[in-house]
C-alpha cells in the first residue's frame, strides 16, 4: 500500500490557503494619486468655452435673418474672402 502526502507538509492545507488570502488582502501602502491635465486638454476646454460664445451669435444672427433686420456689407465681405484666399 503507498500512501501519499505523509508528513507535515500534508497535514493542515486549509491553514497555509488562509495564510495565503491573509497576506494578499492587507493593501499595500502606495502613493497617492496624482493627475496631471495635458496641455491639448487645456486647449480643448478653451475651445468649448469659444463654442458657447459661438453659438449666441450664430442665435442673434438667426433671430436677425427671421426678422429681416440682418443687412451683410458686401465689402467687409469682399475683405474677409480675399484674405482668407491669401493666407493659403
């Protein structure tokens, strides 16, 4: 007859699996966290503070073309077009 796992190492497996869940649930000190806001993030929230102020205007304008009143100054226009072409 062989018998298998004779001695100590064999005699009570339950205790070294509650030593082993012991050991790991004790949390381990660490640093504290830390975040840092990139500066393409930075930009970006820039961005959607210009998007607000965007928008109420593009609401005036809307109101002003509803009503009739919104008059365009064709050289201001003539202006803003020859140098959005010149800067390319």
């Amino acid at each position: 007859m062989k018998i298998n796992n004779f001695g100590p190492s064999g005699v009570n497996p339950y205790k070294r699996q509650m030593n082993k869940l012991e050991s790991t649930s004790k949390p381990a000190k660490t640093a504290s966290d830390k975040i840092e806001i990139s500066s393409t993030a930075k930009e970006m929230q820039q961005v959607s503070q210009l998007s607000e102020n965007r928008k109420a205007k593009v609401e005036e304008l809307k109101i002003q073309v509803e009503n009739g009143t919104y008059k365009i100054n064709p050289k201001e226009l003539a202006k803003s077009i020859a140098s959005f072409y010149s800067k390319k």
